[in-house]
C-alpha cells in the first residue's frame, strides 16, 4: 500500500523550521531529487523529528513523470480579486519542513539540508514557526477547528491507491503578515464577524449573525452542495512587532485549494474575505508532496 509522509499527519510539535530552494542553473532536476530523498533517515531521527518534502509540480513530473498528478501546476502568477487586492506568486522548486519538539533540532537539521543541497540549489526563503496556546494563532482565535481527524484526514489529503501521484499530496504554503494594530482595535464582537466564529470557544456563527464576507464564509469550499475540505497545519510565525501564520494545507486536489483562494481574494465575483483586511499575503506556493515509496526510489542504496 502506497503511504503519503508521515509527517503530514505527525501534531504537537512547538518548532518548525520551513526552506524553500530553487535549483541552480544547469543543475539536473533527477540528481537534485536524488540528495533531497537523501535527507531521510538516519539523519531525520535524532529527537524525533518530522521532515516533509515537496516539490514544484512540474520539476517532479520531470524526473517522475508515470508517478505525477495530472494538471497540478506552480503558483506561477499572482492571483488578483477585489478592490485592487492580490495574492503573490512566489514558486519556488523545493519546500523542506522540519518539526520538532525544540528549535535546536530543528536549526542544526536545517544548517545540514541548505549544505548539503547546495550544489543543487539556493536557499531563497527561510521561515520559523512556532506553536501558540496550542492551537490559537495570533488573533486570538482558535486555528483549524473545522479540520479533519487524523482518521480522516489521509482521505482528504492524499492521492488515493492507483490514480497517478498515488499517496502523494498537494501542498498549497503561503506566509500572512497580520495587521495586529488594526486587529486589536476591533471590538471582540468585530472580530468574532470577520473571522466568523465566537472567539472564546470557537463555535460557527449561524444564520443572519454570520457575514458572507466572514474568513469562514469565504474559505468554505463547497461543490455541489457537499463541502469540501483540506487538512491544514498552519502555524504562527515571526516577532512581537512583525508576525503573522503560515498557512499550510495539504489537498488530493488542487483545485479545491485553489477556488478557495478565489472566494478569498473576491477573484470569484463573491465579497473578498474580511480577514484579508487585517492581513497581507507575503508569499503564495504549490509544491507535490511524494509518497514515501516515491522518494524511496530516488534514496542511494545504503552500503552494508
């Protein structure tokens, strides 16, 4: 059975490490692909911690085309809504993420991938998460609570069992700066209608008390009458005076992703998402996050 990254699915780590590279000229893509595959085990163990790989769509279909997802592209143009607002496009060709319990493991594991890729690639972003009162970001409110359990998120984030790319994932990475001058001088009950949900306890807003331009009425994806959903891993980000979350989602499917970004933006004829009032996107990425069987074919055979 085909397996998607363990570290997809592994929660609770406080400390995240995120690299993004982009290949050196005239570097070949299979051979690039064979050292990230070697970052794996044994020197992803100490202190138990979890890396997960992806890479730019079409560089993967390059080196792995009969194990690709058919139409899963880059975020290779900025994607523009209402009222002047835009999303950058910022692809770069492999995204490497570590987590762990301290920062340690994860800044010596970092300083040894950009080393160790470096005939290969350059390091054109490094970014550090962190967790905060366990499953808030820094407006207060509680992240992901409409998630799926890690029963059912493996059918919601992985390719399933014989389509191409198979245990494979979709991994859409965007950095938002929030607004927090902005953000705190909104009255609690402002704030509850942007984001669409109480904030003490997180519960949906119903009927005429919830905005159509609340961040959970434009992020809910729903087709045909069934919703949608992604598995998301967001975490916070950055300092005291300049911060914000990391959005991390991993999809079988792109589009889904995609669309909801179009209902964010008002690219859909929607109202834009009140959030993106108090928050500016910095970076906008997809990357194919390969099954472990698909990296185990690219790893140099360990010597007895």
């Amino acid at each position: 059975m085909v397996t998607g990254q363990t570290g997809i699915f592994a929660l609770g780590d406080a400390a995240h490490g995120f690299f993004e590279f982009v290949l050196r000229e005239g570097a070949p893509a299979d051979a690039f692909v064979k050292a990230v595959a070697d970052l794996r085990p044994p020197h992803t163990t100490v202190g138990g911690v979890n890396l997960v790989v992806g890479f730019r769509p079409e560089l993967w279909r390059s080196v792995a085309p009969d194990d690709a997802p058919e139409g899963v592209h880059g975020f290779d143009a900025e994607l523009r809504g209402a009222d002047g607002f835009s999303m950058p496009a910022t692809q770069a060709d492999l995204w490497v993420w570590y987590a762990a319990a301290a920062y340690d493991i994860v800044f010596d594991l970092g300083k040894a991938t950009i080393e160790a890729l470096a005939p290969f690639a350059i390091l054109v972003r490094e970014t550090t998460g962190w967790s905060y009162k366990h499953t808030r970001d820094l407006t207060g409110f509680e992240d992901g609570t409409e998630n799926p359990t890690l029963y059912e998120a493996p059918e919601i984030a992985l390719i399933e069992n014989g389509a191409p790319g198979a245990g494979g994932s979709v991994l859409l990475f965007q950095q938002w700066r929030h607004h927090q001058d902005a953000w705190t001088a909104l009255a609690q009950e402002t704030q509850e209608h942007v984001i669409g949900r109480t904030k003490p306890d997180s519960i949906e807003l119903e009927g005429d008390d919830m905005p159509h331009d609340s961040h959970v009425s434009r992020t809910k994806v729903v087709e045909h009458g069934d919703e949608l959903p992604i598995f998301r891993r967001n975490v916070p980000y950055g300092t005291v005076t300049d911060h914000g979350t990391l959005f991390i989602g991993f999809s079988a499917d792109q589009n889904r992703m995609h669309k909801m970004l179009e209902q964010m933006a008002g690219a859909d004829g929607g109202p834009r998402d009140a959030l993106t009032r108090y928050s500016t996107p910095l970076t906008g990425a997809y990357y194919f996050v390969p099954s472990v069987q698909s990296l185990k074919r690219f790893t140099t055979p360990e010597e007895d």
